[in-house]
C-alpha cells in the first residue's frame, strides 16, 4: 500500500533542486563563469547579495560580480551543512550555512582562510530546467555570540 502523504514530483523537484544547487557552488569552487551564467536565470528581476555587499540586480551586474570574485580569489572550497530545500510549485528555496575555506597569496603555505556565512538560494523553474534567481549569503560572527 503506497503512503498517501508522499508526493513523488515533490521529491523529485526537491532532488532537482538539491543538485543545481550544489552545480551553483562547484562552478564558484571551479571559477567557472559559463557554468555559473547557465544556472542564473537571465533575468533583470535577479538578485545577489554577496556577504556584507550591497544588492546587485539583473545578469549583467551580477555575471560581473562573479568575474570579479573568481579572478581575485585562487581557491575556494564550500562545505555545506543545516540545508534545507523546500518546494512549492515552480518555485523553490534552499537554506544552509556555507562553511568557507579560501586562500589567496597573503596565505601562508599549507594553510587556508575559514569562514562561515548563512545563505538562501530561490530558483524558479523555467521548462524542466531550475534556475538561480536570488542569492543572498550573510556573514556569520564567531566567538561570543555561537553560544546565543
């Protein structure tokens, strides 16, 4: 007997959604622009919030962006932890915490960069594909305020 509570498209659009957002993040890790500019919808409702930035909107201001980040950052890793995908229609959302390692040439040998920073990804699907319409990361403080 099949479980009336379960929706097969519902996990297939969560799974759909699960993976272009990790494409999102190994085409930052692989400084791969065209790939990034594939999986943005190309929109001048789109928006990107870079940690601690101000609001970019629309694909030409945003691509920018992007170039601008990838040639000045060598190395980047994400590691994702507390995602979170909710679907509704043809809209979806995903929360997690980015947990950053970097390094650049002000990076002493053998050692990285860490950083953390709480993201929201909402993609809308356009077709069969899903596409990345606002990005928006804060920092998060470490130290004293973990432990509020």
């Amino acid at each position: 007997m099949s479980d009336p509570t379960y929706d097969e498209q519902a996990d297939r659009d969560r799974g759909e959604v699960v993976e272009v957002n990790a494409e999102f993040y190994a085409a930052f890790e692989r400084g791969d622009l065209d790939r990034m500019n594939e999986i943005w919808l190309d929109d001048p409702g789109t928006l990107c919030i870079h940690p601690g930035a101000l609001p970019l909107r629309g694909a030409s201001e945003i691509t920018r962006s992007w170039a601008l980040i990838m040639a000045n950052v060598p190395y980047i890793q994400f590691f994702l932890t507390d995602v979170e995908v909710g679907v509704s229609g043809d809209t979806a959302s995903v929360t997690c915490t980015e947990n950053v390692l970097t390094a650049d040439e002000t990076t002493e040998h053998d050692s990285f960069n860490g950083a953390r920073a709480v993201a929201t990804n909402v993609f809308l699907r356009r077709g069969d594909t899903w596409r990345l319409f606002i990005h928006h990361a804060s920092p998060v403080m470490s130290g004293e305020q973990d432990e509020d």
